[in-house]
C-alpha cells in the first residue's frame, strides 16, 4: 500500500492557508507536452537573428523539472532549444555543424 501522509499533510496546510498563501504556492504550467515545445522552438529559431533554414526537430523533446529540451537541426546545425515551461520563454543553445 502507498502511503499518502505526505499527501494528506500538505492538502491540510494547503485547505488552512490563506487564499494569498495558496496562490503564491500554486505554478501553471504553461507547456504541458511535448507538441507545444516544438512548436515553440520552431518559432524561436525562425525568429532568431542567426540563419537557421530549414529547422526540424531532431527527436521527441524532453522535460526538466523546470523545462523542456528540444533537439534540432536546420542548416546552420545541431543543437537545442530550451523552453521554459512555466513562462514559454526559449534560449537557443549553440547550433553547429559537427
């Protein structure tokens, strides 16, 4: 059996906080698959000063705790493409050819 007091522990503190309390501790998640990264990562390396023709991705993104990581190649390179999950932003790691 899995025990659920940390579980219960916290929904008591939660349920007693103040509403303030509650909606500090509360985060949305803005990018909640993968789909969305990519599309996000599309837009940023299209959008980037650089010349990323022809981006794609190279292989399904995968989450961090606080981000995804998506694999592209366009014809400048390889490299990733970091989306924040929380506030959508992206950073362009070093996209290179090998």
């Amino acid at each position: 059996m899995v025990s659920t007091a940390g579980i219960d522990t916290w929904v008591a503190r939660f349920s007693n906080a103040s509403s303030a309390a509650r909606a500090s501790s509360l985060v949305l998640i803005a990018v909640t698959d993968a789909s969305h990264a990519e599309e996000i990562a599309l837009q940023a390396l299209v959008d980037d000063d650089a010349d990323h023709e022809n981006p794609r991705i190279l292989e399904e993104p995968y989450r961090t705790s606080a981000s995804w990581i998506v694999p592209v190649e366009s014809e400048s390179g390889t490299g990733n493409v970091h989306v924040d999950a929380v506030t959508k932003v992206s950073r362009i790691g070093t996209v290179e050819n090998e």
